[in-house]
C-alpha cells in the first residue's frame, strides 16, 4: 500500500496492523525518495509493485532498471538487534526483553525476483537482490551479506558496472513489469494481505493438543539468541516445536 493510503487508513483506523503498514511506507517512501535523487536519469525506479502471479499476487516494494541489470529491492522500517544469516530461514529480532522470528529477507526478496522473472520472461541472470533496513534503531548483531545494508543502498546499485542491457533493453523490461502489475489499490492490497494471512497462518496455538504425543502446546524459548516457539509440555519426552508467527516489515 501507497505512502498516502498507509496514513490514510491510520488516521481512520490506528489498528497495530495499519500502523504496521504505515512503517512499512515510510521505509519504502524514504528508500524510494534516496534513489530518485542520487541515482542517474538512466536508473529507471518502480515503487510498491503487486506483481500478478499464479497463484495470487506478490508485493515488490521497488525495482531498479538499469543498463547493469534489474535490482529487486525489499525495505525494512525494523526497529531492534537483528540476528541471522544468508542460510537461516527465520531471522531474529530483539527488542529489549521481546524477541521475534522474521522470516529471513534475502529468502522472501529471492521468491520477490524469481517471481518477476517468471512473471516477464526475464533471465534472473539479469537480476540483483538487495534489502535496505532503513530504521536508524536497528543494529546487526551478526555479519550481514553484502546485499543486505543499513546504508549505501545507492552505492551498492552504483557499484555494478557489469554491462547488462541495452537502452532500448532496458525500455522493454520496464514495460514488461508493468503490463505484469496490477493496481495498488486499497482492495487489491487489502486482497493480497489475506492471502498472506491464510498462507502463513500457523498450523497450531498454545494449548493445542501436542500432534506427537497427549501433552500440550506452550511457548517454550531456547537458543543462542534466545528465541520462543511452540513446544510441547512433555519436554523432554517429546520434542516437537513449531514457529511462532513471524513480523513483517
């Protein structure tokens, strides 16, 4: 959802969920506004893309076309010290006492560019990903993959110099990715975030029946850095966990 219809819907109603939304624009509205002014004419920037997709709809907050390729970009407006890696599927982020499972961005930003690959019959060699966390209160606590910053997002797409595509190759794949989007409207995006709701919901909750044994689900938190999940009471007799619900950015 747009920067507009994010503080629009905040204002009319100021639910933790459209409050959400509107963090999410800012980051994207900061990030788009930081590549408009220090990127070349040449760079052809699209913001807060919902791709068509077979199964249903897929969010892309921005996309560079340029001469040395495509870089498909995911914000984050997260507050907090993150704990991850390139190889995890669930990152963490700690809040004072408060942790949290962040579903590992360079994953959802990889599904984000095979999907418009597929979508506009592009090469993903072609491609670059990249994720920006543009909170000033956000702090890595472990090393981060150079596509993953906190800063330099310019001078990172800057940094590619491979020659890529032609000026006219360039024209086509914007046009491309726009024929393959639809609407930002408030019922498609409403639409898609449904969609997500049904896809990630969590298979259980605390005080479930354990699906291996007869004891029951609670939170039980555990690891290096200490993260909660659903577990089962009769620990250590029986060792099923599963994911807590994860937060979006």
């Amino acid at each position: 959802m747009g920067f507009f219809s994010s503080l629009a819907a905040v204002l009319v109603r100021p639910s933790k969920e459209n409050v959400n939304r509107w963090k999410g624009a800012v980051g994207e509205a900061q990030a788009s506004s930081g590549m408009r002014s220090k990127l070349p004419s040449s760079y052809r920037i699209l913001d807060d893309l919902l791709l068509a997709t077979p199964n249903g709809t897929t969010q892309i907050d921005h996309v560079v076309v340029s001469n040395y390729g495509i870089f498909v970009i995911e914000s984050k407006n997260i507050a907090g010290e993150i704990y991850g890696s390139a190889g995890d599927e669930h990152w963490t982020v700690c809040r004072g006492r408060a942790k949290f499972k962040l579903f590992n961005p360079l994953r959802q930003n990889q599904g984000h560019l095979v999907a418009l690959a597929r979508a506009t019959g592009l090469s993903e060699r072609l491609f670059h990903s990249l994720v920006f966390f543009w909170s000033d209160h956000c702090i890595f606590r472990t090393p981060m993959p150079e596509n993953v910053r906190q800063m330099g997002l310019c001078a990172y797409i800057r940094s590619k110099r491979r020659y890529l595509m032609s000026n006219r190759d360039v024209e086509t794949a914007v046009r491309l990715i726009q024929q393959r989007t639809v609407p930002s409207t408030r019922a498609n995006v409403d639409a898609h975030v449904a969609k997500l709701k049904q896809r990630f919901q969590p298979a259980h909750s605390v005080g479930d029946p354990c699906p291996r044994c007869k004891g029951i689900l609670v939170v039980r938190s555990g690891g290096r850095p200490q993260t909660s999940f659903l577990g089962c009471s009769s620990f250590p007799h029986c060792r099923y966990t599963e994911t807590l619900p994860g937060i979006k950015g």
